[in-house]
C-alpha cells in the first residue's frame, strides 16, 4: 500500500516580498480557520456567545476579541476569522449553539488566505486596484467590506490608521500578489 503525505503549503510560497522601505510593506497571514456565515440578527447573536465576538450589525463594520474577528459583509453574513487549528470544535460549539435555528456556516479556511498591507502608502498602493475611495474618512478604522482588486474579489478591512488586511481566495492569490508587486515599482 502506498503511504501519501501531505504537507500544508503556505500560498504565498514562492511569491516575491512586497515593501518599499519607509513607505509599505506586505506581510502574510498565518494559516488561520476561516468561516462564512449567514444567519439573522437573532442567528447572529448565538453565535457571537460561542465564537466569543459580538458579530456587528452595523454594515461594512469588524468586530475584534484576542485572536477572532467578526466582519460584516451584509444584512445577514460575516466573514469568521480565527486562531488556526479550531474549526472543528469552533464550528461544533456554533452547531450546538443555533440548535435547530436556519443558518448556513461554511468552513472556507482551505479556499481563502489574507495579508496585512502597512505603512504610510498602504492605501495608495491599495487604490492601484481598487475603486474605493481609501481616505480615512471615507473608510475609517474598523470599516470592512467586500470589494475588488482588479477582476478578483476580495474583503478589505482597515485595521488601523495604516494598515489594512486583505481575504481572498487562494486561487487568486499570484494575480492581486503580482499586480501589488508591481505597482509597488511605482511608489
């Protein structure tokens, strides 16, 4: 019988380190369990109890606890970040925690990866691809929303003054990288 290994690869691995010194730099993030949820407000609020924070009602909106974060993407979804290694069990406390209540929790944490884009020029280099108007005040801290790069969707969300974190699929990934990389030359 033949024995396969399987070796959890980063999908940033062979990509090039994105930074300008003094102005932005690209940092991965760690493997991390990601869930879509969807549910209403009432939904919402059970699991805010068992993933230990209170998902947001407000719109465009990320809610932060230790090592979880809570965005909203609309009326009745969020996007669930935390810790790696827990989406068993966080996804059984959930389950336990609706009950019978009519909801959707999707484990997308093998679809999905993120990065941290910081410094001075982080929404500068952003806005090479993206349409949003990235002005602190148009998109404070704390705003998070579904949007795109380019052709590929991401979620942004601003998790403080210079430094923005960036969801996508994995598959897309080497395009939004590249385009990044790419108009960092221009900085």
């Amino acid at each position: 019988m033949v024995e396969l290994t399987v070796t959890r690869r980063s999908a940033f691995e062979g990509l090039h380190a994105i930074g300008v010194a003094g102005k932005v730099s690209a940092t991965p993030a760690a493997f991390a369990t990601r869930f879509s949820f969807r549910g209403d407000h009432h939904a919402a609020s059970l699991v805010s109890k068992a993933f230990g924070v209170t998902l947001p009602t407000t719109l465009l909106k990320a809610e932060t606890t230790g090592t979880r974060t809570a965005i909203s993407l609309g009326p009745d979804e969020w996007l669930l970040l935390a810790e790696d290694g827990v989406a068993q069990s966080l996804a059984d406390e959930i389950e336990t925690a609706l009950g019978t209540h009519f909801h959707s929790l999707v484990d997308i944490s093998h679809r999905n990866t993120g990065f941290d884009l910081s410094g001075a020029e982080a929404a500068t280099l952003l806005s090479s691809g993206n349409p949003l108007d990235l002005h602190s005040r148009a998109f404070p801290v704390g705003m998070a929303t579904r949007t795109i790069f380019s052709k590929a969707e991401i979620v942004l969300w601003r998790k403080n003054a210079d430094t923005f974190h960036v969801e996508l699929w994995r598959s897309f990934l080497p395009f939004v990288w590249g385009l990044l990389e790419e108009a960092a030359h221009e900085l």
